[in-house]
C-alpha cells in the first residue's frame, strides 16, 4: 500500500500500528507468529553456528537443530491457521490461545534442553509476554504470564525430581567449558536480540502513544470547531425554521417532528393594519428596516412565551402553541394570549417609536392579532425535497379569520381559547361573527386592553 505524500516510512509504520488495533484477533495472532518465526530463523542458526564452530562438543548440535525445526514447525502451523481463520473473515479469538500454548510450551521445552535454572535464555519468555500484552489486550497478557509460571514451575519441579533430565543438551556440564568463544557468542546474539526486541518495541510503542496523544489533541480541535460551526448552523437555522422544531433536530428527536399528528393548539394570527398602504408611501430601504425590526421584535416576544413561530407571509405573522412538545391545554393557551397583549404593548411603543425617527408620518401603528384553540394536523407538510412544520385544518383557518374581524390594536378570541383563560384574563363579550368558510356563526371575544395598549386587570 502506498504511503501518503509527506509521510516517512517509520510515519507510515506508525500508523499502520494504530490501525492493527482494529484487526482480527486471527490477523494479529498470525502477525505475532510471523515475528516469533523471524526471531527463530534470524537470530538462532548464527547462535547454532556459533557453538558449533567454536564451542565444539559443548552442546548436542543436532538436538538443538531439531528443537529449532520443531519451534519453527509449531510457529508455521500456528501461522498457517491462523491466516486460514483471518481470510474468512473471522475473529478467531481461539487463535491467540493456540499460539500462546503450543510456541510457549516449545519455548520451554527449549530452556529446559539447557537447564531452567541455568540457561541464559530466560528473558524470551519475558519478550513473548510483552507481545502478547501489546498486541492483543491484558487478558491475553495475563493468560501468557500465567502459562509462563506455571510450565516453567512444573519443569522445574520435574528436574529437581529427576524425572526428567537435567540440561541434556550440554555435554561438557563445567563452568570452565561454557568459557569457549562461541558460548559467549552465541548467549550474546540470543540475549541481545531479545533485548533489542523489547526496545525496539517500547520504543515504537512510545511513539504511538505520542502519535496517538497528537491525534487526540486535533481530534478536539476539530471537535471545538465542528461545535462550533454546528452552533452557527443551529442560530441560522432557526432564523428559518422554529427554533422548538431545530431544537427537537438536534436533540434527535426526528419521530416527533417526522411524523402527523392531530393535536390541541392554540393558535395566533397578526397583521399590520393597512400596511400596503403604509409601504406605498415609504422608499423600499425604509420599508426593509421597518418589516424587519418589527418582526424581530414580535419573533422575540414569541419566543419569550415559547410559541412556534410558524411563518412570516408578508407582515402577517402566525404562531402556535402545543407542538411540536405537547403542553397542558390551558396552560398554552394562557402563553398565547399573554403573548398577544405583549406585542400589542410593544407595538404602541415601536409605533411613537417610529413616529418620532419620521419612519411613520400618518398613524397610528396598529396590528390585529385572532387566536383561536383546537385540535389540527401538525407536521411536515410539503414535497419530498422541501417540507414545512406547519399546523392546517378548520381551526387554523378559524384563527385567520378571527386576525381579519379582529379591530386594530386589539385581541380577538374564539370561544375555545376563552373559555380556556377566562378566569385570569379579562375579556370583553363580543357577539357572534360569520366567517368565510365555516357555516355557523362564530362566537368571539375581546381582551380587554385600554387605549395605551396595557392589559386592564382581571375582575375579581
């Protein structure tokens, strides 16, 4: 596999180290016996060599040459099932445990042919320990020490039992004869080689940690930029949609936005009286500035009261309560009205407001604002590339017509909302109305607001 552009090659080991984490137990297990068999056919024929050519009669050459054929054979079969269960695709978690068994039992039968207790090759097992820790996980780690101790107890016991042969692999047995050039030689390259394993694996194992640690370290910046861009992208967003609806997005709660449902909602429809009139009269700039501060100011008093803020159709304003997080009937329509007295208030203020900036010559500033509470669909509402979280049926229609009946600077309700807040608003009996689409007479309400624009107190 090529490296990227820019890396080195001890970069591009690195990284294919952190990568073997997300291997197969039987890919890594077939990994570690192909370094153990690198380990056997690199360092151990120069050891043989060694003692054969100057050490001469001091060891059983050709037993220890089949010892090494058997070490190898073992590592070969281990390998070759072990890439057997890797192609298929499988764990094979087993396959570390065969590995472990068989190499560490040849492995000690191979201490044992130059005496447990005498032998300078003690410090392998300790190397096939840290593999088994630094490939697989502590686990295995503790299987492979455990296994360690207890075979190389056993032999031990065996050979001070005397039932089995103590180093009968060396024949000359003085300490006087292990003192030949190629004994030195060839303990060198064995315990050398295991201790520059273990380096080489410590330090490669540094390297990762501090390749790791940088990686986590971008891992969070990009974290700390992509929450930020995700808090932009919610604050523009939600200057399109509701900002309940992106708050249900983000939140994951698709299935409450995703799917109809018939639900209770008070709902609340304003305008701006004779607004086309007023637009006649302005420059298109003086019109941009009034539209939109005027409906940033209503949109922030909506979300005040936590109302959905359905959609601007020119000045015309619509909200609703009770979706899309269900409340309390009363309660949403409690919010709803309150909401409306509140932008009645805040447009008498932004009305002498803009009379007094000349933005306004002829006056005065009114809207009309009808609310009316019952059960509509609310949902996503639209084609399959553009959807719109929207409330439709009678009773929207109803609360639209109530804005058009309603008189400018008031709040008209219907029946349904009145009887739901009665008994802490005030409101003035309005007779009965008849409205485009619906065939009986509609019974309505006013709130009751003095010409200032302040809600005049509830009756005791």
């Amino acid at each position: 596999m090529a490296r990227p552009p820019g890396t080195s090659r001890y970069e591009s080991l690195v990284n294919r180290w952190l990568d073997l984490t997300t291997w197969p137990t039987a890919k890594k297990t077939a990994l570690l016996m192909g370094i153990a068999l690198v380990f056997h056919i690199v360092v151990l024929p120069p050891a043989l060599l060694a003692l054969v050519r100057w050490s001469p009669g001091l060891v059983n050459a050709g037993q220890l040459a089949r010892w090494c054929a058997v070490a190898v054979v073992g590592g070969v079969a281990v390998l070759a099932v072990s890439l057997a269960v890797a192609r298929r695709g499988r764990e094979g978690r087993w396959t570390v445990y065969l590995g472990i068994f068989v190499y560490a039992s040849i492995l000690v039968r191979g201490l044992s042919l130059f005496g447990t207790a005498s032998g300078p090759w003690l410090a392998v097992p300790l190397l096939l320990i840290l593999l088994a820790l630094v490939f697989f996980d502590r686990r295995v780690g503790r299987v492979t020490f455990a296994y360690f101790i207890v075979i190389l107890i056993a032999v031990s016991v065996l050979e001070l039992s005397g039932r089995i042969a103590f180093a009968p692999l060396m024949q000359l047995r003085s300490l006087d004869a292990q003192r030949t050039p190629g004994w030195y030689v060839a303990v060198y390259i064995t315990v050398l080689a295991v201790f520059g394993y273990a380096y080489l694996l410590v330090e490669f194992l540094v390297v990762v940690r501090e390749t790791q640690q940088r990686r986590l370290e971008q891992a969070y910046q990009d974290l700390a930029r992509t929450s930020e861009q995700l808090a932009r992208a919610s604050d523009l967003i939600s200057r399109y949609v509701a900002a309940q609806v992106v708050e249900q997005i983000f939140a994951g709660n698709y299935g409450v936005i995703d799917k109809h449902d018939r639900r209770k909602l008070t709902l609340v429809f304003s305008d701006i009286k004779g607004f086309t009139a007023m637009a006649d009269r302005m420059e298109p700039e003086d019109t941009s500035r009034f539209l939109n501060e005027y409906l940033s100011e209503m949109t922030a008093i909506a979300r005040r009261y936590d109302a959905t803020v359905d959609k601007f159709i020119g000045d015309a304003l619509m909200v609703f309560f009770g979706a899309p997080v269900a409340t309390e009937d009363r309660d949403h329509a409690l919010r709803a009205v309150r909401m409306a007295t509140a932008m009645q208030e805040r447009v008498a203020e932004l009305g002498a407001k803009w009379v007094g900036e000349g933005l306004l010559i002829e006056g005065p500033f009114e809207t009309r604002i009808g609310i009316n509470s019952g059960v509509a669909s609310v949902g996503n509402f639209g084609s399959k590339d553009r959807l719109d979280y929207t409330a439709i049926g009678r009773q929207v229609n109803l609360a639209a017509r109530l804005q058009v009946n309603c008189e400018p600077g008031k709040v008209l309700l219907s029946h349904s909302t009145w009887a739901l807040i009665k008994d802490e608003i005030a409101c003035v009996p309005k007779g009965e109305i008849q409205v485009k689409g619906i065939q009986n007479p509609v019974k309505v309400y006013e709130v009751a607001i003095d010409e200032y624009g302040q809600r005049e107190a509830s009756p005791a």
